[in-house]
C-alpha cells in the first residue's frame, strides 16, 4: 500500500478507490522502493562505506552546482542523443553494473536489460549478478555489456571474458576499485545473504513485503548466476561467499588491464578512476574510455565525489580519452551539470535500482524518461539544443571552477 507521503492520486478502478502513484521524480521511486523490497537488499543499496562521507557528498556536490540560465535563444529541435564508445545512445547514460540485481526484483537484471534496450541506452551486467550473462542475452534482443571483477581464479576469468563474448556483448567494463571490498556496516548488521536466511527478522520484513515475495518465489534465479556452476568448487551459497572474500585479488594491476585487454579483443572501459595519475596510466593502456567513480561511496570513504573528482581528470586526459562519470546522479540535470563538466558519458546506479525495487521494469522505464526529461529541459534552460553545445559555460558563475 502506498501511504500518503507520496504524492497520490486517487483512481476509481470499478467502483474502487485504488492510491496510484504519481511518479515525478527518482525520490518518488526510492520512496517507493523502500516500501517494497526487503530491508536488508534496500540497505544494501542504499548504503557507502564506513561514515558514509563519500556516499552523501557525491549527491550533495551535484546539488551544489548551480546553472546559469540563458533566454531568448530558440530551443526548438533538441536532441540528448550521443555516442558511447562510438554506439549510439538515446542520451548518455548507460545503466550501471550493480550486484544482486535479481534480488531487489524478481529477474531484475533481464527487467533492467530489457527497459535499457527499449529506451536506447547500454546496460551492464555484473559479474555479480543473480541472472547469468547467458540468461539475459536469450531474454534482450540487442547487445549489452558485461563488468568484469578480477578474481584470483584467471581461468574462470578467462572464461567469463569467453562467455561474454560468446554473447555477443558489445564492450566489457573492467572494475579497477574493488580489489578488496569496503566495509559496509548495515549488510555486516543484516547478515546480508542471497537468498535472506529465514530468522525471525527477515521473515517478519518479508512478511510486509509481499509482491517481492511473489516475485521471488515465481522465479528460480536466486544465486549468482555467472559464478554457481561455472568456477569450481562453487555449488551453493555458503562455499560461494567465502569464495568470493577469498577470491577478490588484491594483486590485480596495470599487467593484468593488458592480459585482460588482449583476451577480450574489444571496447574496453576502465571504471574506478579518482586521480589524474590513474587516468594516464588508463590512457597508456589502450583503454577506450575511463568512467570517474568512487564505486557510489562503497569503497574508500573519505574519497573525493566523483563530481569534484571529474574537472582534474578533464584536464589530465580529457582530450585523449572518452571520460564517463558515475556516483551521486538521481536526476537529469545532474547528468546535464557532469556533461558541463567534460564527461561525455555516464552512468546511473541507484536512480535505476530505486526504479526497479518500486514497479518492476516499468519503474526502470519511468527512471529513464524522468532523467531524459530532466536534461532536455535543462539544456533547454541554459539555452542548448544538443550534447555538444553542453560545455563549462553552463555552469554559474564560470570562473568558480
Ligand atoms: C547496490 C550496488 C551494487 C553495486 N555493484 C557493483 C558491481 O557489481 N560492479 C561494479 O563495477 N560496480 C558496482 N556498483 C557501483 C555502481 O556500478 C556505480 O559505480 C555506482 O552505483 C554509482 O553511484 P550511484 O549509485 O550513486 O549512481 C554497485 C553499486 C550499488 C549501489
């Protein structure tokens, strides 16, 4: 049921008075998403590492930007549509890789597969994921891309590269930022587990969560389906866990991007880039383009905003290199304010799990029109009519940055 703090209205369905939704903005769908899924997987979303400090500063140094308005200037015949890595796109932003997505919606990764093609936007799969890469390529018709970990076990990773390439996905995302993992206080408080543990607690949550419970029990993918059956010696959930604390290699360096590079043999984007330094070196590897990202605060703390990270790197490599932004971005105009900045992509996690946890794959659907119209109306605004007149310019006052 959805209580009154949303903006409700009420629809006569057949004598009945039934509360829907109006939907106007990412806040209404996070608002509604916390009522739907269980605390545990909303947590595990919504949530950084350690204090959180990074998490919070990476929405509040977006709200702090202000835009400088133009008038008088024909806003006719606008257009957000771009390129990523040379693919065209309905407006650049690609939904990005998030673990457990098939655990905040019944076949989540397919659901979100599947609104991203509709609208024209790239989707990446996480090697985390509960859907396997195969599972989603037999239930989307055009190609998506694949995120990869860096695991110890190079020959499952080879072989993950393999299957990824078997099906047909069009550019692989190498994570450079969790080599190890950032401590998370709530999933360490809920015992986070996939499927939940039946103690008296969950059970009582899921209780108040029934169409999640629907959805859960109508669908038998509820493991990480590109790792159960494929790496040896994971056959169930337990070995699973402690398979990937001991797997995650803390080794991985600028040899392995190259090993990586040369087996996939395609566009390859390094994501986890927060310094200058970093994004030379990801120049230097061959790298088609870098995404500026703090993991959405889930790694180090105490990190910079991605935001605030962004104008540096800009001027290290942004010549040389397509640069993408993720972290913080829960609507259009934050899009809008990191493409004033120099990036030329980006990508959206929670705005699209928010979308997913609250109405399925209709809510990725509305999180994506919501944003298109958003940065369309800003661009609008500050008197723009397409991605390339977006520049630093849009941003009020100039000499600030
Ligand atoms: C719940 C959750 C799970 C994530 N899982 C992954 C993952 O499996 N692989 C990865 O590269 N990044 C992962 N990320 C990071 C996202 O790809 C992205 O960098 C981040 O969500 C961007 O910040 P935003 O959520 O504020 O948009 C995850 C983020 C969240 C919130």
């Amino acid at each position: 049921m959805v209580r009154s703090d949303l903006h409700c209205l009420a629809k006569r369905e057949g004598g009945n008075t039934t509360p829907m939704p109006v939907i106007t903005c990412i806040e209404d769908l996070r608002r509604l998403y916390k009522r739907r899924v269980p605390k545990m997987f909303y947590d595990y979303a919504e949530s950084g590492s350690w204090s959180e400090s990074t998490f919070r500063a990476n929405v509040r140094d977006f709200e702090a930007l202000r835009l400088h308005q133009r008038v008088a200037v024909n806003m006719d015949n606008r257009s957000i549509a771009g390129e990523m890595v040379g693919q065209p796109v309905a407006m650049p932003v690609a939904l990005a890789p998030v673990g457990l997505t098939g655990m905040q919606w019944a076949d989540g990764e397919i659901l979100a597969a599947r609104a991203a093609e509709q609208f024209g936007v790239p989707f990446i799969l996480s090697t985390m994921s509960i859907c396997s890469i195969e599972d989603v390529a037999s239930h989307t018709s055009k190609p998506f891309w694949f995120q990869l970990y860096v695991m110890r076990d190079r020959d499952f990773i080879g072989r993950l590269i393999d299957r990824a390439r078997a099906a047909e996905c069009s550019a692989l995302v190498l994570t450079l930022d969790l080599q190890i993992l950032g401590q998370r206080h709530k999933d360490l408080k809920n015992g986070l587990s996939t499927p939940p543990r039946p103690t008296l607690r969950n059970l009582l949550d899921l209780a108040t969560k029934p169409s999640w419970c629907i959805g859960m029990l109508g669908t038998s993918r509820r493991q990480f389906g590109n790792i159960v059956g494929h790496a040896s010696g994971v056959e169930n959930l337990t070995s699973l866990s402690q398979w990937s604390a001991q797997q995650l290699d803390p080794t991985l360096d600028w040899d392995d991007v190259a090993w990586i590079k040369d087996r996939w043999g395609g566009k390859l984007i390094l994501k986890g880039i927060l310094s200058a330094e970093d994004a030379r070196l990801a120049v230097r590897s061959g790298a088609d383009a870098i995404v500026v990202s703090n993991h959405g605060g889930r790694q180090l703390d105490g990190a910079p905003s991605s935001i605030a990270a962004l104008p540096e790197i800009i001027a290290a490599v942004g010549a040389d290199i397509e640069v993408w932004l993720d972290g913080g971005i829960r609507s259009g105009q934050d899009v809008f304010k990191a493409l004033a900045l120099g990036a030329r992509g980006t990508l959206i996690g929670r705005a699209f799990v928010y979308g997913l946890g609250a109405m399925g794959e209709a809510g990725v659907s509305k999180c994506l029109e919501l944003i298109a119209n958003e940065l369309d109306l800003t661009m609008a605004f500050c008197g723009l009519r397409n991605l390339d007149s977006i520049s630093a310019e849009a941003i009020w006052p100039p000499d600030r940055l």
